[in-house]
C-alpha cells in the first residue's frame, strides 16, 4: 500500500506528468480538450508546496503515483488538484489522499473540503459523491468557490456540466 506525504520541491515536474497521464482517459470519453489541457504551473505547485498544501501518495520505492493539492476558498480547503496515475488508479489511492487532505484540515479548524468537477464523467462527480461530497447548488457557493467557477467558464468549460461539491471534516 502507498504511504502519504508532504510533496517535495524537487517533485514538482513529477506531480505535472501525473495530471498529464491522469488527463488520458478523458481523451477516451471525447473530452480532448481537457486530456490535452496543460498541468499546473511549477509556480502554482511550488506555491503549495511551500506552504505545506500539497501532498503526494508514494510507491514503496517512495516515488509519487498521486497529488493533492489545495488552497482555501471561502475558509474551506478547496482542493484545486487531484490526480492518480492511471496505472495505480481504481484501487483507493485519490480516496486515501482526500481522507488525508480532510484530516489536514480539520486539524486547521477548516469546516470542509470543496471542489469542483464534471457532473457527467464517471471519475469526477459521482466518484466525489462516493467520497462524501455533495453537490452546491449555485445559491450555496461563497464568492470565492463562484470566482473558481468563473474562472473556469472563462477557459470555456462548459458550465452546465460543472459542479461545486462540499465535504464536511
């Protein structure tokens, strides 16, 4: 089994190649433009590295198969990032690292863990649901989970497939 830990500087190229690789399958459900959409910055992952907000889920050779990144949106821990290598996924491992994030920010005296997603792609919005979060409706998000959602609109994703989710720690 993967153990977890802070991400390290040096492992911030390695954290983009996962989000490239777990990008693949949306290739496969006709979503090409976020398979080929690029990662997170090194200045974004290095922000959160720093600031102890990125985590990584490691093979027993203690190299990185997953991420979790995470900044705070409205008091909550939103996480911005969350990726699992497609060739260590379907076996807990992104389950594992949000228990770990949630337990983060509990201990910070953080109310919940937020995000957003695709409500139609099997691995994003009913995968979170398995995992405790629910859906906002628009009337229940803070401004900054809207200016998220936003931003995102601005990318040109299609807003009427993408979900704000909440999940109490």
């Amino acid at each position: 089994m993967e153990r977890i830990r802070t991400a390290t500087a040096d492992e911030l190229s390695e954290l983009q190649a996962i989000e490239v690789a777990s990008g693949a399958p949306f290739r496969e459900i006709g979503m090409v433009d976020i398979a080929d959409a690029p990662p997170l910055d090194l200045d974004t992952l290095g922000a959160c590295q720093r600031e102890g907000r990125a985590w990584v889920a490691v093979d027993a050779d203690d190299r990185p198969i997953a991420f979790a990144v995470v900044r705070l949106v409205d008091g909550c821990a939103h996480v911005q990032q969350l990726s699992v290598h497609p060739g260590h996924a379907r076996r807990g491992v992104g389950r594992r690292l949000l228990d770990h994030v949630a337990g983060w920010a509990a201990g910070r005296g953080r109310p919940a863990l937020t995000l957003t997603t695709f409500r139609s792609v099997p691995w994003n919005a009913p995968y979170y649901a398995r995992c405790g979060f629910v859906a906002l409706p628009p009337t229940r998000t803070g401004p900054g989970l809207a200016e998220v959602l936003a931003a995102e609109a601005a990318l040109g994703l299609d807003m009427s497939d993408r979900v704000a989710m909440r999940r109490p720690v």
